[in-house]
C-alpha cells in the first residue's frame, strides 16, 4: 500500500493550498480516509476525515469553515483545501487510512503516507 501526498509548500497567511494524496495497492473505497498533521515538538493530531463512501466528513474545531476534505473513488486520491491559512496551521500534514472506518485518532489507522511540509509565513 502507498499514500502519497503533494501539494505543500511555502504560503502567506491568508492564502490556499490544495494537498492531494494519491492511493494505490488498496481498495480504496473500502477505506476511510483522513488528514493529520505534525508541528514540531507536538503530537500527531487530527485534522479532517471522510467516510469510504465519501457522504460524511469531518474537522477539528480550529480548520472548520477553512479546510474542506473530499474525495475521488475514481482516482483513488483524497483532497484537502486548505483556506484562509494562518501560521498555526504550520506543519507536516500526512494522508491516513483505515479499512471501512473513518480515521479520527492517530493510533487507529492503518496507512500512512510519508507527510508533506506547509508552512505558513505571517
């Protein structure tokens, strides 16, 4: 199984960025799917997260009405946009899945990707 993420970069507070993670060697709309992220010296956290059948989703309270998750069955890839950024949102964010369960805690998923670099400038 391989979760690849891309989309990170260096970006100004307030301005976009749209991180995809590209899934292969899995069934893919058989798995949740799910956005974490890393700031240095903190703990994996949850980000954002849909269900296998793509109808349900779900934010950590600080990126709701910033960050949107969805996802292609076709192209086996889940999207976050990520708006209105600000230098908080600073980490690396890595790409999760779980079989048949939407992945919300760090310690429940099954794959990871290898993590892409945002970082916001004030």
């Amino acid at each position: 199984v391989q979760l690849v993420e891309s989309g990170g970069g260096l970006v100004q507070a307030g301005g976009s960025l749209r991180l995809s993670c590209a899934a292969s060697g899995l069934i893919f709309s058989r798995y949740g799917m799910g956005w974490f992220r890393q700031a240095p010296g903190k703990e994996r956290e949850f980000v954002a997260a849909i269900n296998s059948g793509g109808d349900s989703t779900y934010y950590e309270d600080s990126v709701k009405g910033r960050f949107t998750i969805s996802r292609d069955n076709v192209k086996n890839t889940v999207y976050l946009q990520m708006n209105n950024l600000n230098p908080e949102d600073t980490a690396v964010y890595y790409c999760a899945a779980r079989l048949w369960v939407t992945p919300m805690a760090a310690d429940a998923v099954n794959f990871w990707g290898q993590g892409t670099v945002v970082t916001v400038s004030s």
